[in-house]
C-alpha cells in the first residue's frame, strides 16, 4: 500500500489516461486538465483504457512519486466519463487497488488459493 498520512485527499481523474505519460506529464495533466496543484499532497489516480492498469502521483512535500498497479485478473471500477474528477477516501482507493468495488464493498475478483 502507499505510505500515505491519514486525512491524504484522493482524486479519480475521471474516463481514462495515456498510460504511456509519466510522472511529469501526469502532473501537468493534474495541473491543466482537472485545475488543481499536483504538489499540495493529494493524490491522484489515473487508469488506462484496458481498465487493469492505474498509474498515482503523489507530492509528498519532499518530492514526486509514481505509483503503478496492474491486476492480473478483472478491472479497476471507475466512475462513469467525464470531465474533472472526483474525490473518494483512502479506504475506498485501499479497496480499489485490491480488486474490490470501492462503490459498496464486495470482491470483484478472488484468488485461487494453492492447494
């Protein structure tokens, strides 16, 4: 998990990113395309088209970190296309990054256990 201080804010860049872009460009994005300062703390979430894959940029007051987690199986539960983003809590991005419908929590996918 990201080793984020409680209270972080967290922000969905609504529809779907180039996941191609890395942390400089996905800043700018922050910056110009949802209006808001990619250095002030929060995070920001962006996924690809494919829906398996988010990419997370976070200022953490000393420097810029890019977080990226890719499922094996299923898709990260998005909110529906459109301009800005929006705000969900931590725990609703700890349930997204593990598989789960941050929504109203229930796995989305469940791992086969060796045996």
């Amino acid at each position: 998990m990201i080793p984020t201080p409680s209270g972080v804010r967290v922000w969905l860049a609504v529809g779907h990113s180039d996941m191609r872009k890395g942390m400089h460009t996905l800043a700018l994005q922050v910056q110009q395309a949802l209006g808001r300062d990619p250095h002030c703390g929060d995070l920001y979430v962006f996924r690809g088209r494919r829906a398996d894959l988010v990419k997370i940029i976070w200022h953490d007051g000393i420097g810029m970190s890019l977080y990226t987690k890719r499922l094996e199986r299923g898709r990260f539960i998005w909110p529906s296309p459109a301009d800005g983003c929006l705000q969900i809590s931590g725990a609703q991005l700890a349930y997204m990054l593990d598989g789960i419908d941050w929504r109203s929590p229930r796995q989305t996918y469940r791992p086969q256990l060796a045996g």
